[in-house]
C-alpha cells in the first residue's frame, strides 16, 4: 500500500472539486433547509463518472474502487457538500449486488450504479433489533415462484429520492430449515410497501423514514443473489459503509476547520489577527492533526477492502469510521469556538453541520459497537453482550 495517492487519484479529487465547487455549502444549505434533494449536483457527478466510479467498467463504471469512491464523497463533503446518499446507494447496495448478484442483476442495476441513475436506498434497522442484526424479524417466505416480504424498517435514509429499496430479511434455508439472512431489491411503488418520514431535528437534504412491508409479493429475481447466496454477501457492504462514513465526516471536520482559518486570519482583536494567539491556533493545529491521522486509517482501510483482505479491512474500517466520528465533531465544536458568535450564525452554517456531525457516532454503527468489535476482534477479548 503506497501512502502517496498516484496522478490519476489526484485528479479525480481536484475534478470532484471543480464540479462541487460550483455548488458548494449555499447550494447544499438552501436544499438541507428547504428538505429538498440537490438532484442537480447529484446528476452532474453520476454523468462525470464520479458517482460510479467503483463499479466495474463492464458494467459501465469508472473500475476504480472504494478508495476512490470514498476520496469523491470526502472532497465533496470538504466543500460544505456532503452527500449521504453516497454512503447507501453506490457503496453499500452497489457494491453487493457487484459482488454477490447474479449477471442478470449487474446487467440490470450496475449500469444505472455507473451513472447515478439509479438510487437505492438501504433497509436493515429495525425498531425492535437496533444494533442486533441477528434479531430482524422481517420475513420472507416463499409462495410459488414468488416472495412475500412482511415486516418494518426504521432509519432508513433517502426513500423519497430513492428508486428502489434494498431490503434485509430472514428466509427458511431450504437445505437447514433454519433462518438465514437474505436481500430483496424492493421498487418503491410495490404494491403493500409504505414509508413515513421520521421527523429528526437535523437540517439535513436527505431524510429518515420508517417502512411497513405488508404482503409485498415480489418475483424470485428480485432476491439478490438468488437462492444460494452466501451468508457474506449481507457484510459486503458494511465495510464500504464505514470507509464512507469516515470519508464525509473527514471531509465535513475539514470544510469546519477551513472556515474557521480564514476567519482567524482576517478577525483582528488588540491590533492582530487572533489566529496568532495559542488559544486560537493551537486547538486548531490538533483538530488538523485529529483529521489526518482519521483521514489516513480510512485510506489504509480503503486500501486493505480494494485488495481483498477483508478481516483486515474490517477492523480498520471500524477504526476509521470511529476516529473520524470524533475528529469531526471536535473539528466543528473547535471551529465554532474559534469564530465566537459568528461561529453560530447562519452566515457560516457550522451549527447545523453539527447534527450531521454527531450523526457519526451513532451511525451507521454506533462508537460502542465499534469498541466492541475492537476488544473482541482486535485484543482477543471474551464478548460482553
């Protein structure tokens, strides 16, 4: 693994920024406030190549990968711009239906990926399991040659925008007869599947919703993978998910500590900038610090998923994600502190980017879990729950 990013790396960031950049944190504020999506923003980076860039170029994707992905959502994010509909529709259901769909499925969905056409939302919360993904209590049982999918999902992002929904359910295993994990690519506008919105007090583009699938019939096509998927193919998207997360909250603490140091070098108090005092500057060289030692674990866990070594990807994308989580709402506290009253204006918008950051440590896993893991998995430690 090289730390040092090639030329084609390099560039696709600076693209990114070019495109983002005639959008920016007003573009993205004016949508959040209003609750509306930024399609537009969105549609110009699916037909860069952008939105795509980790699908397979058989499929019309750019055959990069999450690497890539991810250093698209951090520089859109550092430009006040996050999208986290990045985090669930190309990463998460993109990349499980390329690794573990049937052709018919990548020749149906993975084009649509490439372009950003095609937006899929992702259903795995339950109002009852939470964390505990072994206790979903969504079903689908077999009738004939279809599914019928009964159940609720809570949590899930994006629906509104979304075409379709991925959706994780328990299914008899014919050969065990016992229950097993399994995904259905759900079309919004299924007969028996509805969505509400969750009212969260976050200002935020995309919003939660709470799904009843009641009697929805679907055919046998629409089960990812189809009968004999592997139990792996619900984690094959976890880790990419967390790569992402990491990836908008660096880029989120980055666009704070950007503001932040053009106003410390332009607000003069006692005849100099305040940027030259320690009490200003200091705290800001740390969160800068925080920010790349994050910045790195996502890289280098980016780096161990597009190589294959998934255990390892595991635990530094669980790593990743937690430190990023905390350097970003650092980051922003820091930058809100530095700038005084102005730090929580609607002028400079970091207050309500404060929502979105803590978000990170409740979401997509909680810092918790992720402890977790790390005690169990990492220090070899018993399970303590």
């Amino acid at each position: 693994m090289s730390i040092i990013e090639s030329d084609e790396q390099q560039a696709l960031r600076a693209a990114v920024r070019e495109i983002v950049g005639k959008y920016g944190f007003e573009y993205a504020n004016k949508h959040a406030r209003a609750g509306e999506s930024m399609t537009e923003m969105w549609q110009e980076l699916g037909e860069a190549g952008f939105l795509g860039v980790s699908v397979p170029e058989e499929y019309g994707g750019g055959g990069a990968g999450i690497y890539e992905l991810a250093a698209v959502l951090e520089e859109s994010s550092a430009l006040g711009a996050s999208m986290i509909m990045m985090v669930v529709s190309p990463a998460i259901c993109g990349t499980i239906i390329a690794k573990y769909g049937t052709e018919e499925q990548k020749q149906r969905w993975l084009p649509g990926f490439a372009d950003g056409s095609t937006v899929m939302a992702f259903g795995i919360t339950e109002p009852d399991a939470g964390s505990n993904s072994h206790n979903i209590s969504t079903v689908a049982r077999r009738d004939g040659g279809d599914w019928v999918l009964n159940g609720r999902k809570v949590f899930v992002t994006g629906v509104n925008n979304a075409d379709y929904v991925l959706i994780v359910a328990r299914t008899v295993d014919e050969r065990s007869g016992r229950l097993r994990p399994a995904m259905f690519v759900l079309p919004r506008e299924t007969p028996g599947f509805e969505y509400r919105e969750v009212e969260m007090d976050i200002i935020e583009s995309e919003k939660q919703y709470l799904l009843f699938l009641d009697d929805v019939r679907l055919p046998a096509s629409a089960l990812v993978g189809g009968a004999d998927a592997p139990l792996e193919a619900l984690f094959a998207g976890l880790n990419p998910e967390r790569i992402m997360a990491s990836a908008l909250a660096v880029g989120t603490g980055r666009y704070a500590i950007d503001k932040a140091v053009e106003y410390v070098k332009e607000r003069a108090v006692w005849g100099q900038p305040i940027g030259a005092h320690q009490g200003v500057a200091h705290p800001l060289a740390k969160c800068h610090i925080e920010l790349e030692l994050s910045r790195l674990m996502m890289q280098r866990a980016a780096a161990l998923y597009d190589a294959g070594l998934d255990k390892a990807a595991g635990e530094a994308a669980n790593i990743a994600k937690y430190s990023a989580a905390e350097a970003s709402i650092n980051a922003l506290d820091t930058a809100i502190q530095s700038m005084g009253g102005n730090g929580l204006s609607k002028e400079y918008g970091l207050a309500q980017m404060l929502g979105l950051a803590r978000i990170g440590r409740v979401a997509p896993v909680s810092r918790e879990m992720i402890l977790n893991f790390v005690a169990q998995h990492s220090l070899g430690l018993p399970k303590s729950y």
